[in-house]
C-alpha cells in the first residue's frame, strides 16, 4: 500500500501478504499503530463463583459456594465459573472524529454481557462492537466476560448478554 507523499511521488505504507481475493471482496490491511489514538484494555474486575467439587472414583458433585458443602480431603475442583470486567478505553488525540471497530476472540463457553449499543458477533466466538471518538476525547466501553470452565463449560460459543455490567467489588 502507497501514499502520495505530495512531491510527485508515492511512500511505502504497508503490505500483506494474502493467497486469494474474490472480486468485489473487501480485504482489510493493517496499517499499524497510530500514535495519536490510544487503545488501552484495562481489566477493572477479576473473580471466580459456581464452584464444583468431585469426589474421587465416584460420579458425585457438589457445588461449593452455596453453604451446605464441607471440604473432602477426596475431592478436587470441577467447574467454575470465571468472571472479568473490562473496560476498552479509546482516546484520541487527533483533529478529527473517529470510527473504531473491535473484534475480540475468546475460546470456550463464554458469555459476553454489555449494553454497548451495536454489538453483534462476527463469528461463533467473536464479539464485535463499533463506536466514534471525538477529536480530543476518551471513550471506555465496558463489558464482561463469563467464562464456564470445567464441567460448568456446555458448549465452544461466545453467547450475547444484553445486561449492565457490575462495576462493585465481589
């Protein structure tokens, strides 16, 4: 990829590398960090609940955080349930409104709750959001991740929670 440099000539920007392109796709390239526009992913909260416990050589469960277990030297962890509150902070300090799009994968059975307006997924375990930042102004877009580990885990899939996210402390 070039640039008109303003003096009759073309400067380098990028290149990529790709096997195949249908006409008419879009391609997307990745022209690096700008460094007037900030992109920091700050983890606000951090926690784990929904704790299971086997009992060793029997197909007996219990969970753990509901107050009716006592601990079984033959037993070990199960499941859980993994909880982290992020915000993605964008600042921009250019001289002009911008539009930024964020894609972000998680492997697993993950639940992905936020009311960030436009949120859709790209594929089976990405989430995708979209916002503008004005010239000169910060945006933190806060969500979070639900991730069931262990036997707590059904299925490989991000799911879409349409819910406020809890800031407070657990």
């Amino acid at each position: 990829m070039f640039r008109h440099n303003g003096r009759d000539g073309l400067s380098f920007l990028a290149q990529q590398t790709t096997k195949y392109i249908p006409i008419g796709d879009k391609f997307e390239i990745n022209l690096g960090p700008d460094p007037e526009v900030i992109f920091e992913l700050i983890k606000l909260k951090s926690y784990r609940d929904n704790i299971w416990m086997q009992l060793h050589g029997m197909d007996v469960y219990r969970r753990v955080d509901d107050g009716s277990v006592q601990f079984d030297a033959r037993s070990s962890v199960a499941g859980w349930t993994d909880h982290e509150v992020y915000t993605q902070r964008i600042r921009n300090y250019t001289a002009k409104a911008i539009e930024v799009e964020v894609r972000r994968p998680f492997d697993g059975d993950v639940s992905f709750q936020s009311q960030l307006p436009g949120i859709k997924l790209f594929d089976f375990q990405t989430p995708e959001f979209k916002t503008s930042v004005a010239p000169g102004k910060r945006v933190d877009l806060l969500y979070e991740v639900i991730r069931q580990q262990g036997r707590n885990a059904k299925q490989q899939r991000v799911e879409l929670i349409d819910k406020p996210v809890q800031r407070s402390s657990h």
